[in-house]
C-alpha cells in the first residue's frame, strides 16, 4: 500500500513556500476588493460626466457584485477541476482587460455591462484564493492563515476609501477605472508567475467522483448561518457612519476615522478568531460563541440607541469589529466540510450566499431605519445573529483528509482508511 498522504499538509520541504502562497492569495483578493468596493467612490464623477439620477449611478455600483454572484460557483468547478493558479491568473487578469476597455465606453449602460463582466471575471479570486491558503496550510494552522487571508476585504475597503476618491476628482471615473486595471493586471502577473498549486492526495485507480459534501446538512447550515452572521457586520458598516453624523451629530471626518478603526478591529478579529480555532481545534464552536456575542452585543447596542450617548459610540466600534470576527472561521469550516474535491464549488456557494445578503441588507436596513428608527434595524441585527446561533452545525466533522492510493483498492477499504487516518 503507498503511503497517505494528507490534504492540506505542505509539502516536503514546502517551507516558507505556503506563506508566499498566502500572501499572493490574499494580495489578489485585496486587488479585486478595491474594484469591487471602490467603485462607489466614483459616483460624483459619473453622475457628472454621464447625467445619471442617483438611482442610476446606484446600478452603476452594484453591477460589479452582480457579475460577482453570477459566476462564482462556475469558477469554484473551475478550480476543482483544473487548480488553483490558472483559475486565479486568468480571471484577475481578464477582469483587468475588461475594466482597461472601459475608457471606450460611452454611456452607463455600456459602462455597467462592463462592471458586470468585469465582476464576472474577478468573482475567480474569491473562489479560488481561498483553495490556495487552504491546500497549502495544515489543518493545525487553517484557521490562522484564513483569518490573514479574509483582512483582503477591510484592507481592499481601506485602499479603495484612500486611492479612488481623490483620483477620480483629478482623473475622473474612466481613468481612475484604468488605474485600478493597472493593479488588478500587476497583481495577476505575479499570480501567473509565483502561485503554485498546493499538493492533491492522488485519486485510487478506478475511484470514481468524490460524492457530493451537500447530501448532508452540515454544508448547507454553515452556508445559512454566515449568510445570517453577513447582515449585522453591513448593518454596521452601511449605517454606523450615517448614526455618527444624523443622530449623534459627529462631523464626516472623524466620524470615518471612528469607523476605519473599527474596520482596524474587524481585521484583527478576523486573525485572532482563527488562532483561537487552531488551539480548540474547531471551527464550528467559536463561531457559535461569536454569535452570541453579536447577538448580545447588538441588542445592547439597539437599547443604548433608544438614548443616544457616548455608549453608543463605544457600542458602535466595538460592533464593527465584533460583527467582522466570525467570517474566516465560516470560510475555513466551508473548506473543510467540503473536502479538497469540492472546497472551490463550496467555497463559491459561501460567497454568493453572503454577497447576496450584504446586497439585501442596505435596502431593507434603510428602509427600516427610515420607518422605525436606528433601534429597529440594530434590533433586527441582534435577532438574525440568535437565529445563527441556532443554524450553526456544531458537531458536524470535516471530511476525511487522508486518503489511500493503492491501485486497485475497493471503495470500502479506502473509505476505511481515509476514516482511520
């Protein structure tokens, strides 16, 4: 019988080689962030430049995320299929030619069909970045490693906020839009350069398809749960800013300043969630007991709102950490229950659920602000996070990573094996 070898761990004299693997994984997914969230900052300038009604620039901004959502579980077979590097180089790399092509365009329809294909096209670094930290990491260090992957968002979020607003007001939108192609078309290179496919336990002779992590519930609970967990952290970050400013009356400036370092705390959360999961050794458990806290938390957060004071500002940081802390642990548990055959389906089913929920939660947030107060919708936060609590799979178990490669073994033997090792 030929030895086992174990998904996930590195490979003999790997080295420091996974820690490149993570850095060029989590660089491409900050790449594709600061499309994906700097586009909002191009709004005064293509309203001006193209007449468009704050409602229509307002389709302008989603159209990335739309392209996003619609191909991220293609991408995700993609990389099953054909690994990790050529999935990540050729969508970067394409959603760099797109938006390089949108100077050429005349209009926000042909500008918005470009953002869709353009998000089409990024949604491979979202599917297929996380495979990489995961292949290369051990079990043992996931949780660490996905915690640094996931501070992409806050970290894209944070270098869209500082580059795109005061190139756009020298640039404006379309050149500005050939800048962010520059970085996403510098990072791709390196992606198609340096990015090596982390090591896949070789399939038996005569094993047919790995069966599907989704005919249990295990997979699809974790999926619910974080989807549930996306809608408290967007409340926070659409309207904590606004709370700060209309009620309690802080100048813009520093009301952002707030913010970011809540962001700041978010990216920390995320890193310190996912050494803790290392030591306890699951995913699952600190992911519940976050909940809860953001449950609790949020609910104080709406009592404190009924009278507004200093606590709410306190409350407010917190939460935008708080709220942030639970995503890497949902990203790593979604890998694992998946297994290496199906981690990048899985993975793009992860985020398309919760980018439809963080597209969800700003309308219906809004509109509940609007009718019923902060309160309500700091409330309602608090009530979806107690439903994740209940959602959350505690006792599910990561798929079997150890399989054997003995030619010719029956499908009972290795199945044996693999739940041995």
């Amino acid at each position: 019988m030929a030895p086992v070898r174990r998904s996930g761990e590195p490979a003999d004299g790997a080295g420091n080689l996974r820690w490149l693997m993570l850095a060029l994984g989590t660089g491409a997914q900050t790449a594709a962030c600061v499309f994906v969230y700097g586009i909002p900052y191009l709004v005064p300038q293509l309203r001006a430049a193209d007449r468009l009604t704050l409602a229509e620039a307002g389709i302008v901004v989603a159209c990335p995320t739309v392209g996003l959502v619609l191909a991220l579980i293609g991408w995700g077979a993609l990389a099953d299929r054909y690994g990790e590097r050529v999935v990540l180089g050729s969508g970067l790399l394409g959603s760099a030619v797109l938006l390089a092509a949108a100077r050429a365009t005349h209009g926000a329809p042909a500008l918005g069909a470009v953002f869709v294909l353009a998000g089409a096209a990024g949604a491979s670094v979202f599917a297929a970045s996380g495979r990489v930290v995961m292949g290369w990491f051990s079990q043992r260090e996931r949780g660490l490693a996905m915690g640094i992957r996931q501070i992409s968002t806050p970290l894209g979020m944070g270098i869209a906020a500082l580059l795109v607003p005061p190139l756009a007001e020298r640039l404006g939108a379309r050149l500005t839009v050939q800048v962010i192609a520059v970085l996403m078309g510098a990072v791709a290179v390196c992606v198609i350069l340096f990015v090596v496919d982390p090591p896949r336990p070789p399939a038996a002779a005569g094993a047919g398809r790995a069966a599907s992590p989704y005919r249990s519930a295990g997979l699809w609970r974790v999926h619910g749960a974080s989807a549930l967990l996306v809608w408290p952290q967007c409340t926070i970050s659409a309207f904590g800013l606004v709370f700060l400013v209309d009620v309690r009356h802080w100048d813009v400036t520093t009301a952002g300043q707030v913010m970011a370092a809540g962001q700041a705390l978010g990216a920390a959360g995320r890193i310190t969630a996912g050494v803790w999961s290392d030591h306890l050794g699951s995913r699952l458990r600190p992911m519940r007991m976050l909940a809860a806290a953001n449950g609790v938390l949020l609910a104080v957060l709406g009592g404190a709102a009924l009278w507004p004071s200093w606590p709410c500002d306190v409350l407010l940081v917190v939460a935008c950490g708080l709220t942030a802390s639970t995503n890497g642990l949902s990203f790593t548990a979604t890998a694992e229950l998946a297994g290496p055959s199906w981690a990048g389906r899985a993975l793009g089913a992860q985020n398309t659920g919760q980018n439809v929920t963080a597209s969800l939660t700003p309308p219906v947030v809004g509109w509940l602000i609007g009718a019923a107060d902060y309160p309500a919708g700091f409330f309602l936060a608090a009530a979806l996070a107690a439903v994740a609590i209940l959602i959350v799979p505690v006792a599910a178990t990561p798929r079997a990573t150890a399989e054997t490669v003995e030619t010719g073994a029956p499908s009972s033997t290795r199945s044996a094996a693999a739940a041995r090792s």
